[in-house]
C-alpha cells in the first residue's frame, strides 16, 4: 500500500498491485485495474518512487529490473 494525498488534502492508502497507469494532465491521475480514478497532490515521479518503493518492500522486483527502473 502507498499513502498519498487526494487534493481536499485528505490521506488515504492505495494497493499500488492494482494501479496500471500514472499520468498527468497537469494533475497527478492514477488510474486503478478496475477503471477507479483518483487525481491526487503528488507529483507523478513522487508516486512513481512510492511503488518503486512498495514493490521492493515486498520483494517484487528483482535485482536486474530495479535497475531498470532506475535509469528512467
């Protein structure tokens, strides 16, 4: 889970295994599995580096694909 912040300033927490997109328009919109979308304060790259924060956490990226998520 990633805690971010919707933009009324309220917290809340998200399965970052169901997010498939991160986008801005120029807000920050993370479009979930299911089609739910939530528009939030952080920037893209800051919740970008919370599921890359999260996936290693949980040991879902290997050695080889952090580093690939690192040169982006």
């Amino acid at each position: 889970m990633i805690h971010i912040t919707k933009l009324n300033g309220k917290t809340f927490h998200l399965n970052a295994l169901y997010i498939e997109t991160v986008e801005s328009f120029p807000d920050t919109t993370i479009t979930m599995l299911n089609g739910r979308k939530y528009v939030v304060a952080e920037s893209e790259e800051f919740v970008r580096e919370k599921i890359h924060k999260f996936y290693q956490s949980i040991q879902l990226l290997g050695r080889g694909q952090q580093e690939d998520l690192d040169e982006k």
